[in-house]
C-alpha cells in the first residue's frame, strides 16, 4: 500500500470508513475537508504521524465490518443510496430535533443560555439542508443519472443549463462547508454533546439526537466528497459533454 500519509484524508475514508472514527478522534474533519493530505494535517495540527499511520495502517489489516464498497457503486445507485438513507433522514430528524430544542430553551434556558446558541444553529442548519437537498434532488442527481444512461444505451445527452457538472458540484462543497461550520457551533455549545448534571431526560435524549445527526451528516458529506462528486466530473469528463 502506498504511504498513508502522502494520501488523501478523503480517499482513504473512501476505502475504509472505519478510518473516520480515527481521524474524528484526532479533530480531523475527514467529509468537508477530506481533500488534504494526511502528512499536511497532522503538520498543521501537530499529530503525531507515526501513531496515526499505525492506528491507520491497522484498520487496513483488519477484517472488514461488512460495509459496502460504495466506491464500487454505479454513480446512479449511489444517489439514489445517498436520497433515500441520508436525505430522508435529516428531512424526518429535524423537525423533531428542532421541537425538542424549542421545548428545552422554554424550560432550560434560563440556567442554560447556550441552548438559544444550539437552537439557532441547528434552525439554520436545517433550513439550509433543505434546499441544498432540493438542489441535489431537482439537479445534480438527475444529470448524474442522464449521464449513467449516457454511458449505457448511447443515446444524445443535453447540455446542461448550468454548463459543467463541476458547477453546482462547488456548489454543493461550499454548502457542505457551511453545514459543518454550523455543526461545530453545536458540537462546542453541547460540549461534545455531554448533557449537564440537571439535564431532564428529553435534553439527554435531544443530545443524543444531534450527535447521532452529526454522524450521519458526516458520512452523507463524504460519500457526496470524496466518492460521487469526483468521480461524477471523471464521467463528464470521459463522455465530454461539458461546455
């Protein structure tokens, strides 16, 4: 295997996604910025590369958990993956998640003022997954399955109105980045999603909510990234129908 640290974070997330659990417990954002090299982050975050490539090169040794190969994955199944695990389930976890916030800052707010910060963040967060989850459905994801059909039956594929398939593939990214900056906000307020001594059982149970919400929205940011985005540009690429 070549060097882990000369490879993309992204890349080797995309190989193996139990190496996400390793990165995150190092502090490194392996979905939104998965596109830097492992040498480069731990340089700049002072991690101790030996240690890291080790607790890497592991998990490569080790059996596989069972989880899909979705590098494997038609570009189409993908999306189509993509729509009906993780879109579907931010649009069902987040009105319950922003009902439940609304309720705790009715009756912890006032000991607890960082609970207004959570709840604003996570009202913008999911206002913005709404319609950047629109825009893959109405959009992208039709022209990346127009390009699938493309590639099998021969048949003439329109230019699209917004020209390259790069396009709202940046997009996307930059929206992505923007989600997770919203993420972090809540992560640091929640104090890693820990509930205070006092917390009733519905702010432990809204806790456990938005960490398991983060996790997901990281996984869905990185099969977006690091697996459909690049390799939806090679096929556009490959079929030549960008402006």
């Amino acid at each position: 295997m070549e060097n882990i640290l000369n490879k993309q974070i992204g890349e080797l997330v995309a190989q193996d996604y139990r190496t996400a659990a390793i990165f995150n417990a190092h502090g490194i954002d392996f979905c939104c910025r998965g596109n830097r090299k492992v040498n480069d982050v731990c340089d700049l975050k002072k991690i101790n590369k030996q240690q890291l490539e080790n607790q890497l090169q592991q998990v490569f040794t080790e059996k596989t958990t069972g989880e899909p190969d979705f590098r494997a994955w038609p570009l189409d199944l993908l999306a189509d993956y993509i729509e009906k695990t993780h879109h579907r389930y931010v649009s069902e976890k987040s009105p319950v998640l922003q009902q439940f916030l609304t309720k705790l800052c009715k009756v912890h707010g006032e000991r607890h003022p960082e609970l207004f910060t959570i709840h604003e963040a996570f009202n913008d967060l999911a206002k913005e997954l709404a319609s950047h989850m629109k825009k893959e459905e109405l959009i992208l994801f039709p022209f990346i399955r127009k390009m699938i059909n493309h590639k099998i039956t021969h048949q003439p594929l329109e230019k699209p109105h917004f020209g390259s398939v790069e396009n709202p593939i940046n997009m996307m990214e930059h929206e992505h980045t923007e989600a997770g900056e919203l993420l972090q906000v809540i992560e640091k307020n929640t104090n890693g999603y820990t509930p205070p001594a006092d917390a009733c059982n519905t702010y432990r149970v809204t806790f456990a909510m938005l960490k398991e919400f983060e996790e997901d929205l990281h996984k869905h940011i990185h099969l977006e990234n690091n697996i459909l985005f690049p390799k939806a540009i090679a096929l556009e690429k490959e079929q030549d129908v960008a402006v």
